[in-house]
C-alpha cells in the first residue's frame, strides 16, 4: 500500500494507523518512508517512540517492523545481487566519483529506493509464503511519488536489456497488479489539498498504478442540526465575531467534499477529525468500521 499525498494532511498518522490495524489483525507488517539520510528525524517514526527507523527492518511490536529506504542502501543490495558480492559493492560504492554520479544522475535515486523495496516484496518467510504480509509506504509528496511510480517505464525505454531493466520489470509487475498493490490517497477538506490530490491521482493513472481510494483525514463534525445553523447564521449575519470560522468550516468542508466527489468516481473515506493525544488509536478506530461516502443519484 502506497500512502501519498500533499505534504501536511496526515499521511504519517494514516500510515501508522494501517500498520497498527494490520498487525492487530495479525498479519505480518513492515511499514516504511522514504529518507534521504540515516540519521534524518522521522515523523513516522515517532508513532511507535523512536526518532527514525534503522536502515533495516527493525521489530516495532511482534509482527510489525519499521524501515527507511534510502537510496544508498538499495544502491548497495542492488550491487550486491549483480556483483554476487556485499564487499565488492560496498567497495565500489565508497569511490567518490561513483557516489557523486549516483546522487547527481537523474533517477539514481529512485532507482535505489525502488530496488530496497523490491527486496522486501521479494523476501520469504520460514513457511514458504511472503516475509511481509502487507506493506506499508508512507511516500514523499506529490512530485517524488510520481517520480517514484512512473520510473519503470522511464528507465526501461533507455535500459531494455540487462539486470536493471530485469528488476523494473519484476517491481513494476508488483506496482501495477491490483490484487497485489494498490496507491491510497489522503487529502483535507480544504481547496488546495483537493486539487493536489485530483491532480496526483491523474498522474498515478498515467503510471498505471492502481488506486484503492482517497481517504479524506479531519473531517469536521457539524454540532448544529439544519434547523439551528439557519437560525445562527441569521443571528450572526456579516458580524466579525469570535468563532465565525469555526462556525463557517462544516459548510467549506461540505464545498470541497462535493468538488472531490464530483472529479473523481474513486470511493473517498471520510476520517473524522481528533485531538492529537489518542490520534493513532483514534484513527485505528475509525478505520476498522470505515466505510466510503455515499454518492447521490445525480
């Protein structure tokens, strides 16, 4: 599962809640994000009380691991499968000239992070069956998601032949199966997160990745009844009071509700909006009895 989004509508807290709904449901659970250093700060990570995950697959609780996939590391793994050798690979990837061509060539380094997760998608377990059960990847923004998805086909047309092109192939099966992967969108009920997350959804169509559907984090609650908002809003008027915004945001909320609904025929899940102490829990909650919005007739 490919959890992406725009930056700031709770894709780490979404994430974390999955995992954390896989697990109790036991199965065997790797959640991951994507880092540019080891030694980065990770707002995944601290859902489950540490600062950043390991640059392995590290236990979190039984049955669920914790990982950050870095390009350097599947760089690594992916010289080791070719040269046969972890040695030689880390050897060659000591060299300065290689290094800087690595960060510096275009599409090194989704190919590197591309190739870890491969890896994980790739490993078994004791009974024969996949290692990981269900994966989890809380993706980067809009841009580096797309970058990510659409990299198999961009590097197959330049590499058609080869070990390279041999591991697209086999990670692009994974991505683009819909039995076996699905991306999953979360946005706000706010106008920019809307049209980022409309945008982002063509861009994955146009990768083939197939979409579960969007999850629409912080839905507000309306506390009043139709009745009761009719008689404030007259009350109110166009006074600047204390509170107008609050009592105005259902009734946005409900306008870009309706935009998404109308640019997409996907299922959008409402969450509902928490305080932060409890978040985790609370979403789990939620997710468990989750259910998509209904559309009208029209």
């Amino acid at each position: 599962m490919l959890v992406t989004g725009k930056g700031g509508v709770g894709r780490s807290s979404v994430t974390a809640a999955l995992a954390q709904l896989a697990r109790a449901r036991g199965r065997r659970v790797l959640v991951t994000e994507i880092g540019d250093a080891p030694e980065d700060y990770s707002p995944l990570a601290r859902y489950f009380g540490r600062d950043r995950f390991s640059v392995e697959p590290q236990v979190l609780e039984p049955g669920l691991r914790g990982v950050v996939l870095l390009a350097r590391t599947g760089q690594e793994l992916f010289l080791k499968s070719v040269l046969r050798s972890g040695t030689i690979a880390r050897a060659a990837l000591s060299s300065d000239v290689l290094r800087r061509l690595l960060s510096a060539g275009p599409s090194f380094r989704e190919m590197g992070v591309f190739f870890q997760l491969l890896t994980y998608l790739r490993a078994q377990h004791a009974d024969g069956k996949p290692e990981y059960e269900l994966i989890l990847v809380d993706m980067p923004a809009t841009g580096h998601t797309l970058s990510l998805t659409g990299l198999p086909d961009l590097l197959l047309k330049l590499v058609p032949r080869g070990p390279i092109a041999e591991s697209l192939k086999e990670g692009q099966a994974y991505l683009n199966d819909p039995t076996r992967a699905a991306a999953w969108l979360v946005t706000l009920p706010e106008t920019l997160p809307v049209s980022e997350c409309l945008e982002l959804i063509d861009g994955l169509r146009k990768t083939q990745v197939p979409i579960g559907g969007v999850m629409l984090n912080r839905m507000p609650v309306d506390p009043f009844t139709p009745a009761e908002r009719a008689l404030l809003t007259t009350a109110l008027g166009h006074r600047d009071v204390l509170g107008h915004e609050s009592f105005d945001r259902p009734l946005l909320t409900q306008r870009e509700l309706a935009r998404l609904l109308a640019g997409t025929s996907l299922p959008v899940y409402p969450l509902p909006e928490f305080a932060h102490a409890g978040l985790i829990g609370s979403l789990k909650t939620a997710l468990e009895t989750i259910a998509p919005i209904a559309r009208s007739a029209s």
